[in-house]
C-alpha cells in the first residue's frame, strides 16, 4: 500500500483492509470483488490481487505461517527479492541482501558499477556486492540493521542528485567520490518519450438507465486489468446507437510500454448479452452511486469522474463532435463552448487521472493525489 503512496493517504485504507481482512486466512479466501473493492482508491490493482494469491499460497503452503528465510519468502506471488530479503533480514535476522532503487544507487557510486543498474548484468553485479557486503558483516551484527543502513543512506545523504558525500560515512571507500563520479553514476539507460509509445485505441460504452450504468468485469487470469471493472466495449454487448451519436467523453492513459486512448460513447441496451469475449466474465447494471466501490480500472474511474463532474446530458449534440487526436483538438479548442469542452476530455498518466478543463487548482490537486498512489 505504501508503495508511491504517503502514509497519511495509507492510514484509511489499511484499517479498512485489516477490518475486512483481519487475517491470512480472511484474505485468502476472499471474493476477488471484494479485494479489489477494498483497494479500490489506491490504483496498481495487480498488488491487491497479488496480495491474495501471497495469502492463499502461504494458506495452501505453509499452513497460514509466513517463512522465515528468503529463498521460501520467493516462492510467494507478490515477493521478489527485494521484499524477500527485507522481511528475512529486518524481521527475522537472516543474513539476506536486499537492492531497491537506494541501494542500488549507493552500491553502484560505492563500487563504481559502470553497468545500467536496470540492465541483467547490472541486476547481476549489484545482487552479487549486496552479497559481499552481507558476507563481511561481523557475527554478531545485525543483518537488518546493514540492509536498512544501505537504504537509509541512499534516501537521505546519497541523492539521486547533489549526494551529501562530505557528511557520508562511506566517503573513504567510495569510487564515485574518490574520482568526482557522482553524476555520472549510477548508469540508467533513457526511457522511451511517451511519444514513442505505441498507442492502443479502446471505444468503450456509455450505457445508463434509471441511475445505472452497465460495466463489465475481466476474467481473473485477464493480465493488467484482472478482476477489474470497466465501461463495455463495443461488440460485448448486444447495444444500439442513438442516431449520430458522439463521443462524449475521451481519456489518455500512459501505461508502463503503451499508451491507453479511451473514447465513450452514449449506447442504449435491450437485454445485458454475457460478453462473448473470454477476457470477460461478468456484466451488469451498477447504480452510478455504487460504482465507485468496486474494483475499477483507471480509465472507467477516470471517465466516471468526470461524468459525476460534468454529466453528458449537459453537453450539446451540437457542441460534442467526435474526439481527434488530443493535438488536433486543442486547435479547435477555443472555437468551442467552454462547459463542452469540460464534460470530454480526461487524461492520465500511469493510472493517474486529470481532467482538463477543470480549474487548474483542482486538476492540480487530483494530479498530485494520483501520482502517490
Ligand atoms: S560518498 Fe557520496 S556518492 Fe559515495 S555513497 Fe556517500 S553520498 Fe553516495
């Protein structure tokens, strides 16, 4: 939960979590739905359900006893090797490293690592001096207390910029200080523009009677958006057009490798037809007011937002033409009535989400909100 998220936004959400989900077992044998109805607000839903598969594994393995060692922590969804070290080290004394983005920085200036600190090799180098460092720890040392010394260090003195090195305890073994390396290392190869992203095109569906919208649920073993709920695309359900009907709204999303290009449009629908699509497992009628307690992928929650900020029956026909690229309709923008603009366009990064055309305070507060989570 903590992960990109402060602990003030946290608190609410843990003691919600731990009410619903008081134990392993609690956890483990859930509904899916309820999971991510707990998590819903924090984003990264892939950690809720990872969270589960952990709990049901430790059920299933270890009789609802967390292990003790690192190698067994590993054998759990959700645990990579960082997690896996931290807990063996700090909780149970094991001599196990550990490397996050700290420590790898500190390691990588410390031992002058010319490698991408994200490349194998790099992973590879930096796991092998954790090691080392570990290895050389007296014996009557705590393991814990080195691994969180490491980390310590790269968030306070070791910043990613203007390392403190005057003040650093490791100075005098220090390869980047020694030879005024600093800004050099560590070595992290240039992400992709988000220009350069492929992008994925989704035409998603606004369905809504009496009060209710219509949603439609991944399939668990769908991968990123796995139990989560979303607007219906076009061709799973069984839905007519009103004549001429107009994208109302429009959301941009930049995921990890691509880029997410949502467009909605108002739909009517007779009778709810079981997606024939096998990524989708479920759909229902879900009243606007409950919606925002399930589990719910980023752009429908984004779109809903939106809707609950400025619903579409506020927009003209007229003043709601189809969505072009995002450049193009910034040229166009000013041609049209302000509170249409407001009532279309969503855009995130990651699952963050901002809605132009809102007041810039207000954007600005739902973007600093979404980037911690
Ligand atoms: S001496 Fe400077 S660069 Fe080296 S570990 Fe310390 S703070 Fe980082």
């Amino acid at each position: 939960m903590l992960q990109q998220t402060r602990v003030a936004t946290v608190i609410p959400y843990w003691e919600r979590w731990m009410a619903r989900f008081p134990t392993v077992q609690a956890l483990a044998v859930a509904p899916l739905d309820d999971v991510l109805a707990a998590w819903a607000g924090l984003g990264y839903y892939s950690r809720a359900r990872n969270l589960q598969k952990g709990a049901q594994h430790v059920v299933d393995s270890w009789r609802g006893e967390l292990p003790r060692q690192a190698g067994e922590l590993r054998a759990i969804p959700g645990i990579g090797p960082y997690t896996a070290g931290a807990i063996a080290s700090i909780a149970y004394g094991e001599r196990a490293p550990l490397v996050d983005g700290n420590v790898a920085r500190v390691l990588a200036r410390v031992f002058g690592i010319a490698h991408d600190i994200k490349s194998t090799i790099g992973q590879r180098v930096l796991w092998e001096r954790a090691g080392e460092l570990m290895s050389a720890l007296p014996a009557d040392a705590a393991p814990g207390n080195l691994n969180q010394g490491l980390m310590e260090l790269g968030a306070t003195a070791c910043a990613p910029t203007g390392p403190r090195c005057l003040g650093c305890p490791l100075a005098s073994h220090c390869v980047a200080a020694r030879d005024g390396r600093q800004a050099e290392l560590p070595v992290v190869a240039k992400r992709k523009r988000v220009d350069e992203l492929p992008v994925i095109e989704r035409e998603l569906l606004w369905i809504e009677q009496g009060g209710a919208i219509v949603l439609v649920r991944r399939a668990a073993t769908s991968g990123l958006w796995a139990g989560l709920w979303e607007l219906p695309e076009v061709g799973h359900v069984d839905a007519t057009f009103a004549p001429a009907a107009a994208f109302v709204a429009h959301h941009d999303q930049v995921l990890s490798h691509r880029r997410l290009r949502v467009r909605v449009r108002v739909a009517t629908l007779a009778t709810l037809v079981v997606p024939t699509d096998p990524t989708y497992d479920r759909i229902e009628r879900v009243a606007l007011a409950d919606a925002a307690d399930l589990g719910i992928a980023a752009a429908t929650a984004a779109i809903l937002r939106k809707y609950q900020d400025a619903p579409w029956a506020t927009v003209t026909r007229s003043a709601a033409p189809d969505v072009a690229e995002p450049r193009a309709r910034s040229r166009t923008r000013s041609a049209r009535p302000r509170r249409a603009r407001r009532a279309r366009c969503t855009r995130t990064r990651r699952s963050s989400s901002t809605a132009a055309g809102r007041g810039p305070r207000r954007a600005g507060r739902r973007r600093r909100a979404d980037r911690r989570r």
